[in-house]
C-alpha cells in the first residue's frame, strides 16, 4: 500500500474521494456543464505517488488543496495534482460511462506532504507555478461546494476512513505538461505559507 507523509509520519490512505467541477471558472474553460449537485469520484490507494511522470500528450494537471480527514474532520493539508487522461475522459463523458480509466490509473494523484491544520480554513490559498510562471491560483471564496459541504455529502453514502484524503476541485489554468517541466505548489493560509513541494517530470 501506498502513503503520504503527514506530521513526518507515514499515513495509509485507503482512498482518496476527488470533487469534481468545484470552480466556476474551470467549468467555463472545459466548455462543461455546471452541475445539479456535487460530482464524487474516487482514486485508489495505488494512484498515490510524490513523482510526476509524463504519461501521455494528452494528460493534464489539476493542482487542488487536499484535504487530510480523521474522525470525519480536517486534520490535515496539503497540496495535490489530480491527472487527467483528456481524451479517455472526454470519451467516457460522451457515453455517459465512468471516470476511472482517465482519473484512477496508478501515479495520478502527486501530493507534497501533509501538515496538521488548526487555522481559519476560509483564509486558504493555492497557487501552482509551472516553470516560474503563475498557472493556477485558488482561494476558498472561488469553491462551489465548501469543505464541510463536501465531508457530508460524501458521508451522505460513503464512509470517510482516518487517513483518507478529499481533493477538493480545481480553480481554471488545468493543461499539459512536458518532461522536465518544473512544477511548484503552494498553500497559504491567511497569507502564512503552510505547504511547497515541487516536482520535475519524469520520463514515465
């Protein structure tokens, strides 16, 4: 089983539950349509990787704030890339079938490592920076769905597990990338720098 790193401890999430089309301004740039309620999809344990790897020409980012759960209540941050397979997802959509063979493959979900959390959670901020340009830039404001909206409506019909991660959408800016793209994700709090990580990409 995989892990991520929180407090310098290792920590086994069993799943990680994505939301989907969280921002306005993403939905606009994929020509989506804005959703009737709340879209859950799950990655397995085996999509957790801290390396990103050049999959196909048509993967995409997603830069997200992440959230670390127990006792179904944030515990902790981070910051994650949730990859997409572009055209496989475009596929599934037109046929009205399942995400996972564009969002669950193994290395889709890359996230720096986690920090305990106790802070003003309306004050969050991501920012991903990619090759020292500004890409992506997200603030709690800019969410649909807010993080205790999210937490209920996935434990409306699935049981978070202590150690599961939520990420919780991506803001606009989501595209391609390349090998030896330098990617940089941060995330604020009341302008206090709480996680970075980068990441180079990897021949996969």
């Amino acid at each position: 089983m995989k892990y991520i790193i929180f407090n310098n401890q290792k920590i086994t999430p069993s799943k990680i539950v994505c939301i989907g089309r969280n921002y306005v301004e993403h939905i606009r740039e994929l020509n989506n349509e804005m959703p009737d309620s709340m879209i859950v999809f799950n990655k397995p344990n085996s999509a957790i990787s801290d390396k990103l790897y050049y999959i196909t020409p048509d993967t995409r980012f997603e830069g997200e704030i992440c959230f670390l759960i127990k006792d179904s209540k944030i515990n902790g941050i981070g910051f994650g890339l949730d990859l997409t397979k572009a055209d496989i997802q475009n596929k599934m959509k037109k046929k009205g079938l399942p995400w996972e063979r564009a969002k669950a493959f193994d290395n889709s979900a890359i996230f720096s490592e986690f920090v305990e959390f106790k802070g003003d959670i309306s004050e969050l901020k991501l920012e991903l920076f990619i090759n020292n340009k500004l890409i992506q830039f997200a603030t709690y404001d800019l969410m649909i769905y807010k993080p205790k909206e999210m937490i209920e409506e996935i434990e409306s019909f699935m049981s978070l597990n202590d150690g599961d991660i939520i990420m919780s959408g991506t803001p606009k800016g989501v595209g391609n990338y390349d090998i030896g793209d330098e990617f940089i994700g941060k995330i604020y709090c009341e302008d206090k720098l709480l996680v970075k990580s980068s990441w180079k990409v990897l021949e996969g």
